[in-house]
C-alpha cells in the first residue's frame, strides 16, 4: 500500500477534517472557502479526472459525527474532497452533531426516528462488528466497486473489517496519525537528551531510548514528568504488533495471552513502577496538561495529530514543538505502529448510499490525484504553521503504518469488552499505572472476554 510522497501527503486531508463544532454544504457558507485561484484549480481537476463517473440525483448527504466535514472553527480550510464533490456532482454534506460520548445513542435514535443519515466515520476504530452485530450499519458492497482503480489499492485494508462476508467500512486509507509522540526540543536540549527525531532517522527511536530518555527527565518531586495524556497505552501496545482483539478470516480472535503482549505490557508495568507515568498517578490526577510540554515540565505526550491540527497548537506545546511515531519495539523485524482510518461506514435506513458512495469517490480521487495531494499538503503550511520537518515526519509516519496496517478490535466487540479491556482497574492501562502487572490481571479477565468474543462470533 505503499504511496508516493504526494499521494501520501493527500492523507492529510483526511485527518485535518477531524476537528468539531458545526458547518453547511453550501460554499457561500463556508467559513474559510479556498483562494479563488484554487478552487478554480480544483474545480478543473474535478472535470478532468475521468475516474469520477456518473451524475447524482440526491445532492445532500447526512453525517453524523462530532466533527464537521464541512469547514469548522479550528482553522482548517474547505477540505479538497468537499470541494470537488460540490463541483463535480453539485453535492452537499448535512451535518448532524452529536457529542462524542453518547453518538451511539444518537444515532440509534435517528435510525428508529427515520431521520435518513446516510454515513458516520469509521475512524475511532469501534463500528465494526459493533455496529453490524446490533444491525445500525449496512455492507458496502452493493455501493462500492472494488475493482474501481480508486479503490483497488485499499481493498486490501477493507477486507481486514470483512463481518459474515460482507465489507462494512469504505477505507479513504490507512493513515499514521493515530497516536505520535510531541515533544518539544527546547526540552530535549536543555536535558541532555538526543533528539527523538534524530533517534528516528538512526533507525534508533525504539522501547530502549524511549525509556532511556523517560528515566534521565522524570523527576516528580521537582516537577518533572515522563507521559502524559490518555492515549499512550493503546498507542504503545500497538507497537508489538499483535492485537488485543484480533479479527481473523471474519471472527473475532482473543490474543490476551499472546507472548508480545505480556512482554508490552510487562514494559508498560516497569515504566508505571518507576515514575515514568505521571497521567492517572499519585499526586498528577486525571487531568492531562498538554501546556506542560511547552513549559518543559513533561517530556512525551503520546496523542492523535489532531492535537497539531490547529492554527494555536503552540499555545500547548511550544514553538520549538516536534512529533516522532510511537517507539518501535526492538524484537520486531517491522515497525508497527497504532494505524488511523480515514473512512466511512453507511447507516441503515440511510437516503442517499450513492451519494456517500460518490462522495468517498471523490476523497479517493483528492488522495491519489498528485496535484490535489500537493494542495493539501499545502494547507499544513497556510492554515497550521507547520515547519517542513513536520510535514516529513507526517510523511514517514504515513508510510509505516501503510507498509504494515495494524487495527486492534478491542474497542470495537461490545461495551462490555471495552469497558473491562479499557480500564485501569484490570484492563490493559492497569500495568502502566503501576497497579499490577499484566499475569494478574489476565487471570481475573480472560474467561469473560473470552465469552463476550465467542458471544459476539455467534
């Protein structure tokens, strides 16, 4: 799945709709419309790409998300594929908002109220099987083309959420964005400690270093932290490369007492033990303090790069801010890192299949078109004030999570597996918190999730 730089750099435009708040389809509503000159450019590139076929009747496709398709209050520009799903078949997105914690609920409501939304994104990695167990989405198959040369090079990663046979998720891509490490170099140099990013390019920036570097820096009597945020431990659990939950020719598959993931997790509970965690322990709380990166008080903070798509990310973490993927595992002959996915699934009793359909053409169509790449890539530069090593960065983390796709189902089963997996009490955020380690814990968890997958399967 490997792509060339500018196709890679169209990924970009995937991640940089993830944001929130509200918009409208209509382009003279659009809070920060595109500079005429380009979207005159991209209005051209729509009429000449003979990939895009057909026309559409319906115009107006409904998306329900916490985020906005559309143009938003963080900044970002009128994404290159809304654009060219309004000029090419005049299309609209609708957007619903819902809040992040209860958009299940709503949109069960919706389905039983018949309100017609067509599609909700499938990037938080729990909707499948979930959602097609609890029948709240519907197969693809009957809307997308696999064959197409727009989605012939993502099948592969399609297959990968195959449910009884039938595919689920449109795939735009696999993106490496889901989890990095932000740092900030200031902090790095004034410590005595080799730039991540530096380790990085050596083939170096693994398990070994990271922890290196944790053990030199923390310090919490005099205000020195290691880890932030509540991302971090899926983030480096990924990195074994095996799942929590895997899905296997269409079955859940409970990895639990896999090798990799005792030795991760038996990692994770010598970093919880030594200080190197401060979110979720001792005097630190709950409570995440990305400022802190910034004012030199914490050295990592393992988070989405959405984080960084904002034109005030400073504000948090410094001017002199950087970001490197998650740490390889040293006994790995491939670098594995935790996989972002840019796509979308269809709701049942959704108006306009087609319309999604065409619409996740014409997001196929913006990342692989090389011009409509470039484009995007621009918009890291205009509206965030991203330095070119950012951008390479996000470049190189794009390719490894291209050239090995990784997806954990463990969020993705049912609330009652997510709610045991995801807890700090037994789950697998337990050793890192220095509660117990990971041979504890599996004995008091494996039995039941083991039933919830055989449930599932059934």
């Amino acid at each position: 799945m490997k792509k060339n730089r500018a196709a890679i750099a169209a990924i970009l435009l995937a991640a940089m709709t993830g944001a929130a708040v509200s918009g409208c389809g209509e382009e003279e509503k659009y809070d920060k419309p595109l500079d005429e000159a380009t979207a005159a450019e991209v209005a051209d590139i729509a009429a000449k790409d003979e990939r895009l076929t057909g026309e559409l009747e319906n115009k107006t496709i409904k998306w329900m998300a916490n985020w906005d398709i559309n143009p938003d209050g963080t900044g970002k520009s009128t994404p290159i594929e809304l654009e060219i799903f309004h000029d090419r078949y005049g299309g609209e997105v609708d957007y619903h908002a819902v809040d992040w914690n209860s958009r299940y609920d709503a949109l069960a409501n919706a389905i039983n109220g018949d309100e017609g939304i067509d599609f909700f994104p499938a990037g938080d990695l729990d909707c499948i099987p979930k959602g097609a167990i609890k029948d709240m989405f519907v197969p693809i198959d009957d809307y997308i083309d696999f064959d197409d040369p727009l989605f012939a090079d993502v099948k592969t990663a399609m297959d990968m959420f195959q449910w009884k046979g039938k595919h689920y998720i449109i795939v735009n891509n696999v993106t490496g964005d889901n989890c990095i490490v932000i740092y900030n170099r200031d902090t790095i140099e004034e410590n005595g400690l080799k730039d991540p990013a530096k380790l990085f390019a050596e083939g170096n920036w693994n398990w070994d270093t990271f922890t290196e570097q944790l053990q030199q820096f923390v310090d919490p009597q005099n205000g020195q932290y290691g880890i932030d945020g509540w991302w971090f431990e899926g983030g480096l659990s990924a990195t074994c490369g095996v799942p929590y939950i895997g899905m296997e020719n269409g079955k859940l598959v409970n990895n639990l007492k896999n090798a990799s993931i005792e030795r991760l997790q038996n990692w994770m509970y010598e970093l919880g033990t030594t200080d190197c965690v401060a979110i979720g322990v001792g005097d630190y709380g709950w409570t995440e303090q990305p400022s802190f990166i910034g004012e030199g008080k914490t050295l990592f903070y393992p988070c989405g790069a959405w984080a960084l798509y904002t034109d005030n990310w400073k504000e948090s973490f410094g001017e002199n801010a950087m970001f490197v993927p998650m740490p390889k595992d040293p006994q790995s002959d491939k670098y594995i890192i935790p996989c972002g996915l840019d796509g979308y699934v269809m709701v049942k009793n959704g108006q306009n299949p087609e319309g999604v359909a065409k619409f996740a053409a014409c997001k196929r169509m913006a990342i692989t078109n090389e011009r409509a790449s470039e484009i995007a890539t621009e918009g890291l530069y205009k509206d965030y004030g991203w330095t070119d090593e950012m951008v390479e960065m996000l470049h190189k983390c794009h390719e490894i999570a291209q050239e090995n796709p990784f997806f954990d189902f463990y969020l993705a089963v049912s609330s009652d597996v997510k709610d045991i997996l995801d807890s700090n009490e037994n789950g697998i955020r337990c050793a890192s918190k220095g509660i117990a380690p990971w041979s504890e814990s599996l004995s008091v968890i494996y039995s039941a999730i083991d039933a919830f997958i055989e449930d599932a399967n059934a």
